[in-house]
C-alpha cells in the first residue's frame, strides 16, 4: 500500500490495524482491522467521530470477538470451548514477522478513502477518509460491527462532516 499521500494519523491508523490484525490471528487485514486501527490510534476527526458516538476500542474488540464466536457457533463450534481445552497453549496471534495480505474489504475501504480525498477536495488522505471508505463497504464487516456497538453509519458520516466545518457529503 503507498502512503504517499497518508497523513501521519492515517499512516498511524493503517499500521495499528496490521498490529490487531496480528493480535487477533487474521490472514488477511479486513475492513474490521482498520476500524480497530483508527480506535487504537484515536486521534483527529475519525477518532473524535467515533468515540463521540459510543465506539470505543475496547468495546470493538469484544464485538470483533463475538462476532468470530458467532460464526464459530453457526458451524458448530465454541470459541469459549477451544480456548478451555487448549488452555494457555490458546493463541491466535500471528508472528512480527508473518506478512498480512489486505482483504477485498479492506482493498475497497482504501480505494474509497482515496475516491473521498479527491470527493472532498482534500489533498491528504486522512483517518477520515479512511473511515469514509469503511462506510462505503455496507455489507462489510466493519459496517456490522459499527451496527453492534450502536453507530449508524448516517449518524458517523454526519458527525465527520460536523467535525469536518461542512455539510454532509458536501
């Protein structure tokens, strides 16, 4: 991914998304892992939007959690029985040095934080965008977790453009 044209608060946002990817054992980064990089970075107009609507990291990561949980259960298995079974030997981080390839989702949310740069005007790519590109991905995973913790995506691109001194989708 170039960040030639991240600011450092993106840039920022976009590594501490590898870094929970890694923590939460995913092969590939997905749209969930930047939402969770811009809470871990918390900061700028991304950061303001999110955690002034409810969204915390810590409350994130236990959705992001219960959501696995979920999808185990649908296929017949129990996260919470794994991690009982395999005790302290339970781990599902991935190793520094294990390259993390992005994830469709993930491909879309940073093409669409560039489409909203150039939408915007805006000559840096900012968390914002970022942010902007993970609410295009309706479906994506991202987009459910928000809904779980309780932001709605109209009330999230509102508060950013709030923040941002403009009207909505100027």
């Amino acid at each position: 991914m170039m960040f030639a044209r991240f600011t450092d608060g993106s840039r920022g946002s976009v590594e501490a998304a590898f870094e929970e990817a890694r923590a939460l054992g995913h092969d590939s980064l997905g749209d969930e892992d930047l939402l969770l990089g811009i809470l871990r970075v918390d900061e700028g107009i991304a950061g303001e939007a999110l955690s002034s609507l409810g969204a915390t990291l810590e409350g994130a990561r236990e959705e992001s959690e219960a959501m696995l949980s979920d999808a185990l259960s649908a296929i017949g298995v129990s996260l919470e029985g794994l991690r009982r079974e395999a005790g302290e030997a339970f781990d599902m981080s991935l190793p520094d040095d294990r390259k993390i390839p992005h994830s469709p989702l993930a491909k879309n949310a940073l093409v669409g934080a560039r489409k909203e740069m150039r939408r915007l005007g805006d000559r840096h790519l900012g968390a914002e965008h970022v942010l902007l590109g993970i609410l295009g991905n309706e479906d994506g995973t991202a987009s459910r977790l928000l809904a779980r913790l309780g932001v709605s995506p109209a009330a999230l691109e509102e508060r950013l453009f709030e923040l941002r001194g403009e009207p909505r989708g100027r």
